[in-house]
C-alpha cells in the first residue's frame, strides 16, 4: 500500500498549500498535476490523491462543520494547517471513502501527525478521528 501512503501524503501537501494560499484545493491539483506534466522529474499526482483532494473539497463545508463541531476548545482557524488539513483529508476518507478500513485511515493520519506535525498532534488527530469514527453510522453521507 505504498502508492496509498504517497497518494495521502501528497492530497495533505495539496490541502496544506490550498490553505496557506488561501484558495480552492482544486486550483493547487489542477498546479501540481500541470507541473508533473511539465517536468518529468516530478511523480505523477495519482488518480486516489486526486479522489481525497476532490472528496474534500465537494464536501468541504459538512467536513469542516463535523470537525469543528467535535474539536472541543479547537476552533478550526486556531488549529496548526497541518492538522487542520490532515483532519479534513482524512474526514474525508474514513466517512466517504468506503473500501478503506477506518483503522488504516487513522493509522495512517496518526502517521502523518508524527511525521509533519507538533509532538501533541497524533494524539489530538486520534482522538478527533476516532469521535468521527464513532458517529460514522449516524452521519448522512
């Protein structure tokens, strides 16, 4: 599952960058997808980078609303854009993304948390996701 490991690395570089930027994730995709055309020394952006990013961005405001209402004393914009980023792509993921397993979706976020994030982040991540996780039936998709 290598290539999912990449795929969900770069659809949190993308959203990381969409936010530090100030505009649509789909307008940093569609930047990154030009320039590995462009230049053959930069990887392809994969067809399930692309699924995260645009599963996140069709249901943006429903996942921003769910991680927000469940991140107690975290308003969103107070949150590191690291974790407010991997939060929605993996909101994404473990709610729409149905033939991922929800523990691999939190492995892996908890994976990304101690790798690009603050020491406190996996927990924090965990700990929200697996909330998501527990009303995960309830939720209207």
């Amino acid at each position: 599952m290598a290539a999912r490991n990449t795929a969900r690395k770069r659809a949190l570089q993308i959203l990381f960058e969409a936010d530090q930027r100030g505009v649509e994730p789909t307008t940093v995709l569609a930047d990154w997808i030009r320039h590995s055309r462009a230049d053959t020394r930069q990887p392809p952006v994969s067809e399930y980078t692309m699924r995260l990013v645009e599963g996140y961005t069709e249901r943006a405001r429903t996942i921003d609303d769910l991680i927000a209402r469940h991140a107690v004393g975290w308003p969103l914009d107070r949150m590191p854009v690291v974790d407010r980023s991997l939060l929605r792509m993996s909101a994404y993921e473990l709610i729409w993304e149905d033939d991922t397993p929800d523990a691999v979706v939190l492995d892996e976020a908890v994976r990304l948390a101690k790798e690009f994030s603050t020491d406190d982040s996996p927990g924090f991540v965990n700990g929200l996701l697996a909330k998501l996780k527990e009303l995960k039936p309830g939720l209207s998709r």
